[in-house]
C-alpha cells in the first residue's frame, strides 16, 4: 500500500511540475565573496508566484596563522521563499520574501576584526528585476534585508580559540541578538529557466 501512494505522489508530480516553469540560478556576488557555492531551484505556482529553496556554502579558510593574517567568512545557509511577479514569473519585477537559517564563523577580513561564530535565523523581503537574455537565460539583480535573531560566540582572533569578555568581565559565549542585515539576496544571478 505505502508503494502505491508513494507511486501515486510521485506520478502526480511529475505531471504537475511538467507544466511548470523550473529555474536554477548562482549569484555571482556570491562565488566573488570569497568562493562562496550557491544555488537556488524555483519552480512556478502560478502565472504570478513561484517558490524559490537556496542553499550557500563557504568552507574556506584564507591568509596564514604563521604570517598573523588568518581571515574567513564561512558559512552554510539554506532557505525557503516565495516571488511575486506582477507580470509573468521569470521576467520583469519581482517581490519576494523568504525564511532563512545560516551558521556563519567570520573574521579576520580586516585587521582589528574579531571572529564571530553562530547560528541565525530569521526572515528576509527583497525586490528585483529580471532581464531575459536568451530562451532560457536570465539575469537577475536584486536588493533585500534579513532580519531574526543570532545565538554566537565572540573570539578574539579567528584561530586562538579565546573567547571575548563583555566590559563586565562575563565571556561572550552563547550569547543572543537581534539583527538587520542585507541578505544574499543582494544579487547579480544567471538563471536557467528550463
């Protein structure tokens, strides 16, 4: 029976995403960020609405410990939003919105810059446009804020491993805050539309 149902699940989806437009899109900001994988997958839902999943990946680490120049910006996101497209999904201004984890360490990219680590979470709006290329290329800019809220730790230095001290002497480690930030939605992305 479980068979059947996941067959079933599984046909009717082929036929229902069939008729949809899929996309897959990098943001090229993103690879200049110091390497940093991306990808976002949209399928539309609609004339006007498409759902968009992203993921981003940086995992290295640059400079040298030796030489006192160690700096990163690693970090692995993954998020879940949806587009709205006031003319057809895909092609002029879009309006979206979005939920959106990351666990970040980032430090060292300027001399004085401490490292922080941790796990955000939150929401995030943006706005865009997108200029049709080809059949099946486009390219995106767009512009948005993050907003949530941040458990993290602060080090003194991205390799030492000493934690920061507050000015009450208590060390900053797991600690809360809210944020504001622009989010990766600030973009200049290539898009397949298959």
């Amino acid at each position: 029976m479980k068979h059947r149902i996941l067959l079933a699940l599984c046909l009717f989806l082929t036929t229902s995403i069939s008729a949809q437009e899929v996309t897959l899109s990098t943001n090229l900001l993103d690879w200049a960020n110091l390497g940093t994988a991306n990808l976002q997958a949209g399928v539309s839902l609609s004339r006007h609405l498409s759902l968009h999943a992203a993921a981003r990946y940086n995992n290295w680490n640059y400079g040298s410990v030796e030489k006192g120049n160690p700096f990163q910006n690693r970090a692995r996101t993954a998020s879940l939003g949806l587009r709205w497209w006031p003319w057809n999904v895909s092609s002029s201004w879009w309006f979206g919105a979005k939920a959106q984890l990351e666990e970040y360490n980032r430090g060292g990219l300027f001399r004085k810059m401490k490292t922080e680590e941790g796990v955000a979470a939150g929401l995030g709006v943006g706005a865009g446009y997108s200029w049709l290329i080809s059949d099946h290329w486009n390219l995106d800019l767009g512009l948005g804020l993050w907003a949530g809220r941040a458990r993290y730790t602060l080090y003194r230095c991205p390799r030492c491993g000493r934690i920061l001290s507050a000015e009450d002497g208590r060390l900053i480690r797991d600690a809360w805050k809210w944020f504001l930030l622009p989010s990766n939605d600030v973009q200049v992305s290539l898009t397949y539309i298959f």
